[in-house]
C-alpha cells in the first residue's frame, strides 16, 4: 500500500489538473473567446500593460452593455515577454488550444510579424492594435491594424523636422534587431532627402542596449543638427540622457514607440527638446477622448498613454465588427472588419483601408520642462 | 579620430563597473573553485536597494549630494552583502562535499530564483533610478566632453579596489582568505574557520557588486529585474579572461571588455559588440586557458 500511495496520488492530480484545464477555468461555454498577445513583462513592458488595459476596459463595457450577438465577450491573455518568438508560441497556444475566434496585439512589429503567418494559416483575424510596419498586414487577408503606418509617421516626422524645426542635416541612431526601428529610419530619410534635407550619419544599436555613448560620441563627430531615434522608451530615455552627457543639446526626435510615461521619468530633465509623434493625447479636448480619459483615470489612477487608447480602439473595431458580421466564423469577421468605415474610435476616425490598415490621424508631442505637451495634429 | 579620446573615456568607465563586479566573481572563485552565476543577480538586488532606499535616505542628509550617495551606496553595499552571506548559507554550504556540478546549477537556480523572484515583488517594467549626485561637465571642448558622472564611476570604483587589496593583503582575514585559497584542509588544520572565512568572500564581493550596481545605475538610470544577466556575463568573461582567481586579473579583464565594447561600437558596428567579447574568450580559452594573469594549475589525478 506504501508503495502505491505516490502512484494513487499523481492519478489523481493528473485527473485533477486535466479535468480543469479541460473546464477552462469553468465559465460557461457560451461565451465568445478573444485571445490577447501582449508584452506584459520586458523591455517595453509599459506599451503592453497599457494596451491590456484599455482593451480590459472595453470588453467589460461590451460584456456590461449585454455583449455581442447576445454572448458576452471572454479575454484570453499570453505574454510576449517583449520577444519575437514568445509572441510565436503564445499565439499558437491561443489558437490551437484554447480556440479563440480572433487575436489581439501586438505593439511591437517585430512580434506582430511573427504572430501574423499563424493567424493567417488558421483562418482566424487578428487585429494589431500599434505595429506600424506596414509588412504586418501583407502577412495575409486576416491580418488588420488600428493604427497608422510608418511610411505617414515617417513623412510626418520628416515634414516636421525640415519645415517646422527648420533643420537640414540630421543623424539617424535606430535599432538594428527591430523591424518598426529600421522601416521608420528608412522612410523618414526617403522623405527628408526629397524635402532637401541631408543624413549626415547613421548608427545602430539593438534593443536591451543601454550604453549608447560609442554611437553618440560617433554621431557627434558628424555635427548634425538632430537626432533622429525611432526606437522605444527605455532605449530612447537612456540614448537623450547621454547624449545631454556628451553635451548634445540639439533637438531629439522620435516615434510614438516613445510614448511612455517611463520616457520622462528616466530621462528626466535631459528630455527637453525633444519631439515624437504618436496616435493620440489626453490633453485633446475632444469630448470622446476626455470621456476615455476619465473612465479609465477613475479605474485605473492614471492617465490612459496611446497605447491605452489604441488596445480600447482595437478592442471596440473588433466587436463591432463580429456585431456585424452576425457570427463568429473567421471569414464573416474579417470580412466585417474589412468594411469598417469612419469609426469613431479614441484615437481619431478610423477607415480601414484596402491594405487593411488604418487611415487616421497622427499628433506631435514635444517634452517641455520634463512634460509632454501636446504640440499638433496631422490628417491623413 | 578626434572621438578616439572620448570613446576611450567612454570604455574605461564601463570597464571599471565590469571589474567591480568580475571581483566577486574571481574572488568566490578563488576561495571555493566555484562560479557563483547568482552574482548579476545580486548586482541587481544592490540597484533596487538603491532605488528603494535613496528618497528615504536623501531628505535625512539634506537632499541630493555626495553625503547621499554615499549613504545609499553603503546600505545597498551592506543589504547584498548580507544577501550573499545568506545565499551561501542556504544554497551553497549544504552542497560543499559535493560534486562543483551541483553547486553550479544550484547557482543557476538561485539565478533564476533572483530574476523572477524579482519581477514577483518589483514589478517586470523599467525603473527610473533618482539621480544621487547631479553630473556637471568638467572638460568641455571639440574633442573631450567629461562629465563628473564617468570621473565618479571611475574614482569609486579604483577606491573600492585599492581598499579591496588592502583588506586581502593587509588584514587578518585577507590573510585567513589567501590561506584558504591555497590550501583548504591546511588552512583548517592551522585553526581557521573555514566557514566564517568564506561568508566574509561572499560579503565583500556582493557588496563591491551592490557598489556597481549604484555606480551602473547612476549612469543608466533605468533599473529592471534582468538587467543583472548582461553586466554579469561580461563580468565573468573579464574574470576568465583575466585569469579566474587572481584579483589584478580580474580589473585587466573588465577593463579590456570595457574599451573593446566600446571600440567595436564605435567604429565597427554595434552588432559584432557581443560576438567580438565572446571571441575574445574563446581565443583565450584556446591559447592560454589560465587567462592573461591565471597561472597554470596541474590536475591532480
């Protein structure tokens, strides 16, 4: 009997452990799975939180206002670690084991472009909620985006740094391992050198880099008059801060994989003078925006980011899109989603394009005394 | 070629935070036969000390100033110090009379312990770490920018190495520590305790890692719960290819790690940064096993 103890016991954890997972955690089988990818852990941790917030908040108001097509809406959610291959599996284990009927995220291009060809292959959409490279929506006809893409963000940084700073020799330090990185430096300088303008010097880093000074101390020797960083808050934080270190004082200019509050709280002081882009701000007076901006401080303490505003901007095109398709078949919602036209989401009036992007609009923030502040925005 | 001053300046104070931490590595090393790999990991426990304890210590001493950053660099110091004592205490000594395999993956162990442990009660997401001492420019012309954050990280860290070998070959217990080092079972036969000799290794070299640690963070303010794996694999690169158990090896090796970084960075590209430290291990592997300062040692058979 000793000896069968052990035995007895794993039968029955085994058992036990099948039966639950088996249950799903035991809600009722009604429900209508979405499955979520998203950095909750990692180098650009904040983008993911963000985006998973939002998105909590716009499925508990679609399950609160009844749901759709009468079920109410259950989130599934896998962390991306900030990993390519992460993004990979934890979409696989989405679709194939806890079969979602869409997927959500991810912020990174990197990790949406790996994401995508599963998706694809299986038949099931999937909505990216902030990648900018514009190859994330030629992975296939399931794959859509609720944000703008890099060729705007990189004419629009380019326009901005040549007419509204009126510089004409830049330095470009971007991201060797990221593909929104490299796409944003290749577009911005097609613009700028068609507007006139000259890149003096271009150097690389790689993501979870944090000493910048070799490629700054390179860039500073070609006398540029900004600098161009699209990379990510942590990286873009400590890059301005050592560049203020070696006595760089000109302008800085990045994308909106700036846009976290951790870009001023590392950075500090050394942050003026610089400028990025992004989808949205919630200093906008527009009542729609200031409506999210108050439901989520009032949940949340603390101001919805754009990356906020784009996870509930994603969520809310996806149920409005399987309202419309009736079903939740993969084709009918892409299908659905393919004809999305002027919807009013947080982050502006979004139109889903034949490329199936999102056409909308784009609002330059500079770092004043350590804040951001909103300076403009761009239609499309 | 003007730069090349610059990128110099630029690799020597990251050299010299690679060779505060190579120290514990070497020092653990000489003692036990041993690679402590939870080393980073308490380097990064010696940050978030920091973190957590500057805005309290600051308003005690009046704001921000030396007499803070030096309180806050003690505490951290004392807090890993006594974080290393305890690892070894529970991890290690347990294992003592085993084979150095188990110890070894142990030490993953207590690794991987530190770094999610440390996502579980820091939270994953980047910190900002506050700015102890506010860093003005000392030499400011075309072609040397110096600010006195590289001047400190430099300064601190050649302090805590010059009072590092006084304590090992001045005191009592650096003695007792060398004698270990040499000869185990005849330093114990001469009446030395054994055990308080290497918890007094494991406190020195977490607390010079806790030193580097601030020193680190002070100049890339952004502090998460991995970032010990990176400075620590460097680290134990420069320790071997200084020659693993010897001390002066040890600082040639994080210096030589610090400036080819550096170098490569600038002038070749930053993606063969990783890969050319790493060769250099390998070459030195290959061509002098012992490492630049490591003498050769015969196995006993």
């Amino acid at each position: 009997m000793r000896r069968l103890m052990p035995w007895l016991i794993s039968v029955v954890a085994l058992v036990a452990i099948g039966f639950w997972a088996g249950c799903g955690g035991g809600s009722t089988s009604n429900d209508i799975l979405i499955g979520e990818y998203s950095a909750m852990t990692g180098t650009t941790a904040t983008f993911g939180q963000s985006t998973h917030r939002g998105l909590m908040m716009a499925v508990d108001e679609i399950n609160a206002a009844g749901g759709v097509l009468g079920r109410n809406i259950r989130l599934l959610t896998e962390d991306t670690q900030s990993k390519p291959e992460e993004a990979a599996t934890a979409v696989t284990k989405l679709i194939s084991r806890d079969g979602v009927k869409a997927v959500i995220g991810e912020v990174s291009s990197s990790r949406s472009l790996a994401a995508a060809p599963i998706c694809q292959a299986n038949g099931i959409p999937m909505v990216s909620n902030a990648s900018t490279n514009p190859e994330v929506t030629k992975k296939g006809d399931y794959i859509f985006r609720v944000c703008y893409i890099d060729p705007f963000q990189g004419e629009v940084m380019a326009r901005f740094v040549y007419n509204t700073l009126g510089l004409r020799k830049v330095a470009i330090l971007k991201d060797i391992k990221n593909d929104y990185s490299i796409g944003l430096a290749q577009y911005f300088e097609e613009t700028f050198l068609k507007l006139g303008g000259q890149v003096v010097a271009t150097q690389a880093y790689s993501e979870g880099d944090i000493d910048f000074k070799a490629q700054l101390t390179a860039l500073k020797g070609a006398e540029p008059e900004a600098v161009i960083v699209p990379g990510y808050y942590t990286e873009a934080a400590l890059i301005v801060k050592q560049a203020r270190e070696l006595n760089m004082t000109i302008p800085i200019v990045g994308g909106d994989g700036w846009d976290s509050a951790k870009l001023v709280e590392i950075g500090g002081e050394s942050m003026n003078n610089t400028y990025f882009s992004t989808a949205y701000t919630a200093d906008d007076p527009d009542s729609v925006v200031q409506n999210f901006v108050s439901k989520y401080t009032t949940r949340y303490s603390e101001k919805p980011d754009a990356f906020a505003a784009l996870g509930y901007d994603a969520g809310l095109i996806l149920f409005d899109a399987i309202k419309r398709a009736g079903g939740v078949e993969g084709a009918k919602i892409r299908d659905a989603l393919a004809a999305t036209r002027d919807f009013r989401g947080v982050t502006g009036t979004i139109t889903i394009d034949r490329d199936r992007n999102a056409r909308k609009p784009i609002v330059i923030i500079a770092v004043v005394d350590g804040r951001m502040t909103y300076k403009e925005t761009i239609q499309p | 070629m003007s730069e090349l001053l610059q990128q110099i300046i630029n690799g020597i104070s990251m050299g010299s935070i690679y060779a505060l931490i190579a120290l514990g590595y070497t020092m653990v090393y000489g003692i036990l036969r041993f690679i402590n790999f939870a080393h980073g990991d308490v380097f990064m426990v010696g940050a978030f000390v920091g973190y957590f304890v500057a805005p309290i210590v600051a308003p005690v001493v009046g704001g921000s100033g030396l007499a803070a950053a030096v309180l806050v660099m003690m505490i951290s110091m004392l807090a890993c110090a006594l974080l290393g004592v305890t690892i070894e205490k529970l991890a290690y000594r347990p294992l003592r009379s085993r084979p150095k395999l188990t110890a070894l993956i142990t030490a993953i162990g207590v690794s991987l312990f530190l770094e999610y442990g440390g996502q579980l009660v820091f939270g994953p997401d980047p910190k900002p770490f506050p700015a102890l001492i506010p860093s003005t420019m000392i030499v400011n012309s075309k072609f040397l920018v110096l600010s006195s954050n590289s001047l400190v990280v430099i300064g601190t860290a050649l302090l805590l190495m010059v009072l590092l070998r006084h304590i090992i070959f001045r005191t009592r217990m650096g003695t007792a520590m060398r004698a270990v080092s040499y000869d185990h079972r005849a330093a114990s036969l001469m009446g030395i305790n054994i055990d308080s000799v290497i918890s007094f290794t494991f406190a020195l070299g977490s607390g010079l890692a806790a030193a580097a640690a601030i020193l680190y963070a002070s100049v890339y303010p952004s502090i998460n719960p991995l970032m010990g794996l990176f400075p620590g694999l460097k680290a134990f690169v420069a320790a071997v290819l200084g020659g693993i158990g010897n001390l002066y090896g040890a600082v040639i090796g994080g210096m030589i790690i610090g400036l080819l970084e550096t170098l490569v960075t600038g002038y070749i590209s930053p993606i063969y940064r990783d890969a050319i430290s790493f060769a250099v291990l390998i070459l030195i592997l290959l061509f002098r096993p012992a490492g630049i300062l490591g003498r050769h040692e015969t196995e006993k058979v």
